[in-house]
C-alpha cells in the first residue's frame, strides 16, 4: 500500500504519522523535507529524502511506501498523490490550522478521492471542532489521535508506538490507546483499499 500524508500547513504531525505508519506497518519514507529527523531514525534502505530538485521516481505498485509531503501541491506532490492508495491529512484544532488544511483538502480532491482526515494532538472537545469544520466542506472520514507523549517517544525509541506497548510496563499503559486510535486508521485503509 501507498500513503501520502501531507497538509500545507507545517506543525500538523505530518511527519510523526508518517514515521509510527511506517514502522507500524513496515513501510519506507520518502520525504521531500530539507531538514527531515527521519534519517536518524529510519534504515537507510527504508528512506528515502528528496533533493530540492529531485523528481519522485514512479514506484512499482507492489512497494510499500509512505510519502512525508509539505510545502504546496508541487508535480512531485501529485506523482505521490497519483500513486497513493490514501491521502492522510494532519490538522490541528488551531484556527489558521484549520482554515490552511481546508484549503489543502480542496485541492487534494482534484487527484484523489482517499482521502483521511485525521484531527491529531487533540485534547478534550477538539475532535468535534474539527469534525465540524471539515464537515462543513468535506465528507471524507475524520479520525482522531489524541494528545500524547507518545508520538514524540518514537523519534527516540525508534519503534513505533505498538512495539512500545507490547514491551509492556507504564509506555503499555499510557500508549495503548494511542496505538488503537493509529489501529483504527489503518483498518480503515486495509478494508477500504
């Protein structure tokens, strides 16, 4: 399966999402961010970061592969987009946040009907601020991942958040939900594909 999670907006968790899919599910990264953290996490056969001027190569459909996309909607942006089997797009409950995202989602319609919303980093009532804004817009589906310590953790234990509860002890109990609410997106693209 092919991901691309973008948003125009920086600061949504794109790459966050990306990388816990991607050890999550096996996948590699390309990404087209300059000073991408991937690369000190990820196996180098598992990442891949584009160069300022370096095309998306078209990948066969049998690779798994995640595309960490910002910046605008590009002709590498719409290469990853045309190839993917979903669009994941990060939004915060903050209002310019949400005001860019819409505007992202518009656009990203044009290539594609996947599409994922997913209301990231929420805290109590944001899910439903979010859900209505998108709503107002949109029909795609909006999927939530709460606030937690546990997206950060990954960048320093370099597994994903379900690696990190199956080791057990207090990461288990305070990242369990975290790891189904990723479980619940991922069931959505593998039923739907």
């Amino acid at each position: 399966m092919k991901i691309t999670v973008c948003n125009f907006k920086g600061g949504t968790g794109k790459t966050s999402i990306a990388l816990n899919l991607a050890l999550t599910m096996k996948h590699a990264i390309v990404s087209n961010d300059i000073y991408s953290p991937l690369g000190n996490v990820l196996d180098k056969k598992k990442f891949i970061k584009l160069e300022p001027d370096q095309d998306l190569p078209e990948l066969p459909k049998k690779y798994d592969i995640i595309f960490d996309l910002g910046g605008h909607i590009d002709p590498r942006a719409i290469a990853a987009i045309d190839q993917s089997d979903w669009v994941i797009v990060p939004v915060t409950r903050d209002f310019i946040d949400i005001q860019v995202s819409i505007n992202c989602i518009g656009e990203l319609q044009e290539h594609t009907k996947k599409i994922i919303v997913i209301a990231n980093r929420t805290v109590k009532g944001e899910l439903k601020a979010i859900e209505k804004a998108v709503r107002n817009f949109f029909k795609f589906p909006v999927f939530e991942i709460k606030k937690s310590k546990a997206l950060p953790a990954i960048f320093k234990e370099k597994k994903s958040i379900r690696d990190m509860v199956l080791e057990g002890g207090l990461k288990s109990y305070h990242y369990k939900s975290v790891t189904e609410q990723f479980d619940a997106v991922i069931k959505h693209m593998e039923k739907k594909k």
